[in-house]
C-alpha cells in the first residue's frame, strides 16, 4: 500500500520523465539508471540485514516534507527537474524514516544514482551546451586545417568550401558527456574499489568526451569536404556518432586498465580488502531487518503519501487552467518610437525558430538617422514544460561574437538590463537585453526563471519574453558613449510601449 501511495504521488512525475527519455537522446540511458539501482540493492540483499535498523522518525518526515514543497513548488511553477528531485529526495526520506543513516549510507549509490536519469534545467544545459559547441567546433576546425583543407570558423559555424557546418546542440557533445559520466560512475562502483581510481576515471570523462566529440566533427568535415554534403549527413553522420561513442567508451575502460597495471606495478604488496562486517544466512532477507516496520510508523507515513498525492492531483488540475492576460500582438508593433522609424523586418530561418522556441517573436531594424537599433524580442504564452527564455548570452557568442566588457544598467525602478560589448571582425556593437514578464525587468537568468516559479504558485501565470537591443558602433573615442547613449534612449522609449505586448 505504501508503495502504492507514493507512485499515486509521484505517477505524473514518472510519466513525464519516461516521455523525456523516450524523445531526448541526450537521456535515453534514462531507461537503464532504475535498473542499475535495482541491481545494486538486490546485490546487497545479503549484507543488508546485518545493519541495525534505527528509524529516524523525525529527520525522515523532515526529509519527506521538504520533497512536498518542492514538488508542489514544481507543479505550480512547472519546473520539472524540481519535482523529479523531490521523487528522489523522497526515497531519501523514506529511507531515513524506515531505516535510518546507516541504511542511507548503504544505499547511498543506488539513491544517488538516480540523478543521472534526471534531464538537467534548460536554463542549465544552455549553459554547458554552448561552450562545449565552441569547443568542438574550435578543435575540429584546427583539425580539418591539418588536412589541408581550407576552414574558418565563426562562433559553432565552420564554414568550408562546399558547405556551413553548424555545431548545433546535438553535436555539442553534451550526450556523450551526460552519458559516459553516468557510465562512468557506475563502473566505478561496481569495478574500483579505491576512491583516488573512481575519482580519476569520472574526471577523465570530460576530457574524453570533448576529444572524441571534436574526432566527429572533424571527420565530418573531411567527409564533406572530400565525398561531397550528402556523405556528412544521413546514415554517415548517425554512425559516426555511435562510432566515436564507442571509442570513447573504449578509451574509458583502456584507462581503467591502466590504472589497475600502474596501481600493481607501483604498490605490488598491497594487501586485499577485508570485509569487517558480518552477514546474516543467506535466508534472511530485508524484511526480517525491520522488525515492526508495518506495525510502528506505516501508517502515519501512508497518510502522509496521501495527502500528497490529493494535493499534487489538485495542484496539476489547477496548473492546467493557466491563463495569459489579453495583449496586443507583436506583428502590430508600432513603426515608429519617437525619432526612431522601422527601416526593416527581419525573419529566421526554420532551425533558429525551432530552437528558439517561442510563441511569437519581432525582430527589426530601425534609426533615427544618426544610429540603428536592432531589436529583438521574443514572446511565451507559457514557460512550463522547458519552453523558455534562449539566453543572449549563447546565441550571441554563437553567431561569432565575442562577450567583451559587461555592465548592468537601472532602466528605472526596479527594472535591470544587462549591457554587453560585443566584437566580430572588427565590427563592435552594444548590446542590451533583459527578461520581462507580469510586471517585472529583470536582469538576471536565474533571478528570472525562480521569479517565474514565484508567480505560476500566486498568481497562476508564467508567460514573459526577452527582449534585446543592439546598436552598432563607430571606431572614434566616443562611439561608444555614442552607442550607450542611443541604445539607452531606444530602450527607453521602448519601455512605455512594451506592457501592451507583455501584459503585467
């Protein structure tokens, strides 16, 4: 019963997580973490029972409150990794109730563990993302070179003499990364038993991983560049992805290996582990170890389950009902702000929209006959279910540009905008964005999404928008008070007229 309280809590949360698993490659191994861990709790089946049971009723409904709230702060707020920590967290708590430190520090891996089948935030996969994108892009590009083959690359664009090969999310590496740490781990606690080797080999992942991703990249480009586009994508680019992957995990278990030779040559007298505990027969199973497991505190954690589950049920009923505010629609955008007139709209192309993910976006040119203003701003209905803001912060570095000087700037009260100096082949310009949305500029990334969160719990909502100006510079001493003093202005301007687009 007590198992079937806690799927009625966390069904969703599961179902979800499958799908996740199912459709993102990045966490298709998601499939085989649950029974990584179900394997290494049946392997201590043995050695378990001979650890004290001591329940710690209160640090354990502790542990088991504080995964309410944050599954309750995840459904409103939907932000799925909350309520996916909470399912773990909850386990945690569960073991600590029923079973105590001790039997949490037995089953340390099996719990932990899990975390691996959890897909990272949006807000944070960006963030690792885009950096190994240029990574592999910067050493593929130096690659291809060695093959005298004339390349030159812009942000995670590689452009050769046939073709623009882009490095985009899913060739970034952060798959295999994901995937080879979670390899990683696990055979190091199934396979090393000394602390200084596991260490080693997680560390040695990422290496690894960027090398191997950079080795595909490369021989992609050559493929292009030698057998034409058609040999660098389809059927050829899938294998060689599995191909290289392979590799890399070739290159792991050689590496552990080495590690083994290195530890016998250096230490040939170490003596063997000694196992200090005592097991019971081997009849005796986990639940002779809990003697008044069903009699003591069952009950009141079922009720507990239960409650939650009936509020979760609510919660999610009351989250679908989301409703935006009435606004203007961006395509009616007015031409003119003050002296600033549109001169031009621009539109992008189908793989940047798809990324970008948005309801609704504006992108346009305009000048008050002294300086431009490229403005961009990108609208959502909704933030739940990993739609959300795609950070200047990326996108900017990954059309080429270089993240130079950085400010941030009071556009009025309680209203920030970050400034960045922005460089590309000589070419500068300043760039100003920032997060709105319900009433508030925000600056920070973070900052904005935990006020999201904030306001899906109080006032039902998560929709907002990022919007972005960039104004060119000149090359003399003060084009760039210049451009500070016209972005400012634009963005000024733009203020007033923005709460019809982005409702507060």
């Amino acid at each position: 019963m007590l198992v079937l309280a806690w799927l009625a809590v966390y069904h969703d949360v599961i179902r979800r997580l499958v799908d996740d698993w199912w459709v993102d490659e990045n966490y298709s191994h998601g499939f085989l973490i649950p029974l990584i861990s179900g394997y290494a709790i049946w392997e201590k089946r043995k050695t378990l029972p001979a650890f004290p049971v001591e329940p710690r009723w209160l640090a354990g409904g502790a542990l088991m409150a504080l995964s309410a709230l944050l599954l309750f702060a995840g459904v409103m707020g939907a932000e799925l990794y909350i309520t996916r920590l909470s399912l773990v967290l909850s386990l945690v708590g569960l073991t600590v109730y029923f079973g105590g430190f001790v039997w949490l520090r037995q089953l340390s891996f099996p719990l932990g563990v899990l975390l691996f089948a959890l897909p990272i935030p949006n807000i944070v996969f960006n963030q690792i993302a885009f950096p190994l994108q240029l990574i592999a892009s910067d050493f593929a590009t130096r690659a291809i070179k060695l093959f005298g083959i004339p390349a030159l690359r812009e942000g995670n664009v590689i452009e050769l003499a046939q073709m623009k090969l882009q490095v985009v999310e899913a060739c970034s590496g952060i798959r295999s990364l994901v995937t080879l740490t979670a390899l990683a781990v696990v055979y190091a606690y199934f396979f090393e038993s000394k602390w200084w080797r596991r260490i080693v080999l997680v560390a040695a992942v990422i290496p690894i991983a960027i090398l191997a991703n950079a080795a595909r990249v490369t021989l992609t480009g050559v493929l292009a560049h030698q057998k034409g586009v058609q040999a660098a994508e389809g059927f050829l680019h899938s294998f060689s992805g599995l191909a290289v992957f392979a590799i890399a995990v070739a290159l792991l278990l050689l590496l552990a290996q080495a590690l083994n030779l290195a530890e016998r040559k250096f230490s040939p007298t170490k003596a063997h582990e000694e196992n200090t505990k005592e097991t019971r027969s081997d009849h005796e199973n986990l639940s002779d170890a809990l003697p008044g497991f069903e009699r003591k505190r069952f009950w009141p954690m079922l009720a507990a389950l239960l409650v939650m589950a009936g509020c979760t049920i609510y919660l999610m009923q009351s989250a679908k009902r989301e409703q935006v505010p009435p606004r203007t629609s961006l395509a009616e955008f007015p031409a003119e702000l003050g002296a600033w007139r549109q001169i031009e709209s621009q539109t992008l192309n189908e793989r940047t929209e798809r990324e970008l993910n948005a309801d609704e976006y504006l992108s346009r040119t305009y000048s008050n006959g002294q300086a431009y203003a490229y403005l961009f701003i990108a609208w959502h209905n909704s933030q739940r279910h990993r739609q959300t803001f795609h950070s200047p912060q990326n996108c900017i570095p990954g059309a080429g540009w270089t993240l130079g000087v950085y400010r941030l700037h009071q556009l009025k009260a309680s209203a920030e905008a970050n400034e960045y100096l922005i460089e590309k082949d000589g070419v500068r310009m300043l760039a100003l964005y920032w997060y709105q949305g319900r009433g508030k500029l925000i600056a920070g990334e973070y900052r904005a999404r935990l006020d999201t969160i904030r306001d899906a719990v109080w006032l039902g909502r998560t929709d907002g928008a990022l919007v972005r100006v960039i104004v060119p510079m000149g090359k003399d001493d003060n084009a760039e008070a210049f451009a500070r003093t016209a972005v400012l202005d634009f963005s000024q301007r733009l203020l007033s007229l923005l709460p019809d687009y982005i409702p507060n």
